[in-house]
C-alpha cells in the first residue's frame, strides 16, 4: 500500500488530469528530487553581543534633543518643511 503522501500526491496529479504513465512519471521523478540531499549551510558566525551600529549614535542624539527642545522643533531642525508656522493659507 503507497504511503498517504503519495496517495495524496496521486490524488493531485490525478485531479490535474494526469494520465497513469504522466502520473507515474512524475511521482518518480518527485520521489527522486525530494530524495537529494543538500550540503548543510555553514553555521553563521555571530560575536553576542553585537557591536553597535554606525548609526546607533545618530538616533540617540536626536533622542536627546527631543527630549531637551521638544520633539517637533527637533523634526523642524532636521526636516525643512516642518519648519514653516502653521497658518490658515499655508
């Protein structure tokens, strides 16, 4: 007796109108690629803890400055088009 998955995979091939010897074509040759064995990937390399990111330094700067002159006029220092006053008309 085939085991499920293949019942089931003859059932799909089956569904999708292939005829016996397609069928059996293809159970073969899916049988044959899912039996490969692939190299194993290397282990990757990591130092714990990570080193801190270039622009880690940046952000926390920003942070700071939020924190002293408020989070809008800091995005306003940055970011021209926050700079303009918010009017009617504008």
């Amino acid at each position: 007796m085939p085991e499920p998955r293949e019942s089931e995979r003859r059932r799909l091939l089956g569904e999708l109108g292939a005829g016996l010897a397609a069928e059996a074509s293809t159970l073969a040759a899916l049988t044959d690629y899912l039996g490969q064995s692939y190299a194993e990937l290397p282990e990757a390399e990591l130092a714990l803890p990570l080193a801190e990111e270039p622009q880690i330094p940046f952000w926390r700067s920003y942070a700071e400055q939020a924190r002293d002159i408020g989070v809008a006029r800091a995005l306003a220092l940055r970011f021209p088009q926050l700079g303009f006053p918010v009017e009617r008309g504008i």
